[in-house]
C-alpha cells in the first residue's frame, strides 16, 4: 500500500478506515445486515469518496475479514461476504483479488455488531 503516512482513522457514516504503523489497512464498519452486496457498494464509496490516498498494490496480500455479532448469528453466508469485500478492495488496495495469497473470515461474537478487516501486503 505504497508509502502511506500513518493516520488517524477517517471516518464517514458506518465506515472507518485507516493505515496503521506497519503499512496494513484497517478498515471497520459498524451494524449488520445478510446482504452482502450491500457492504460491497458502502465499501466502494467509502474508498473512492472519503479514503482516496489508496494506490492499488502489486504482489501478494493477506486479508482477515471478522464478522462480529451480538445474540444469535446472522444468517450470511461467509463466502458471499468475503467476496463482496474483496471486489471492494479491487482497484483500491490491489489490483485484482486474484492477488489474495492469504485469505482468513471469520464469525464471532463481539461486542457491537459489525465488519473488521484488515489487509496486508507479503513480502
């Protein structure tokens, strides 16, 4: 993610963003919804508006996805969410997501309902 300075977290309605020390992308959105293509578009507009400093990336990446819930699990198929975000991060964090060397989702309780993912480039 090519020399970016690291910032506080950029903010715009359920989505945050940020670079952290080590160069990774964090990204968070709070609430919850099954339509997974529904995080595709927020993720999208949240890059092209409000976290413009992204270069797509070459090479390979790691990604970690984390779905957090309160109560009873949401009846979301990993795989579809996983893969809106990632068509979210293309063009904006990489290239393609032909480039996810390494790709971890994950559903878990947590405190506040929502989306956590970080991106990370290998080598």
């Amino acid at each position: 993610m090519g020399g970016l300075s690291v910032d506080d977290w950029v903010k715009n309605g359920k989505v945050r963003g940020r670079i952290t020390e080590s160069g990774d992308l964090e990204v968070r959105c709070f609430g919850l919804t099954t339509q997974a293509r529904y995080y595709k578009q927020l993720f999208r507009e949240f890059f092209r508006k409000d976290f413009q400093r992204l270069r797509p990336g070459h090479g390979d990446y790691d990604v970690h996805i984390v779905m957090e819930y309160t109560g009873d699990p949401p009846w979301m198929d990993l795989d579809n969410l996983a893969k809106a975000l990632l068509d979210s991060l293309s063009g904006n964090a990489f290239e393609d997501d032909h480039q996810v060397a390494r790709l971890l989702v994950e559903r878990r309780v947590g405190e506040r309902e929502g989306i956590y993912m970080r991106v990370r480039a290998l080598g």
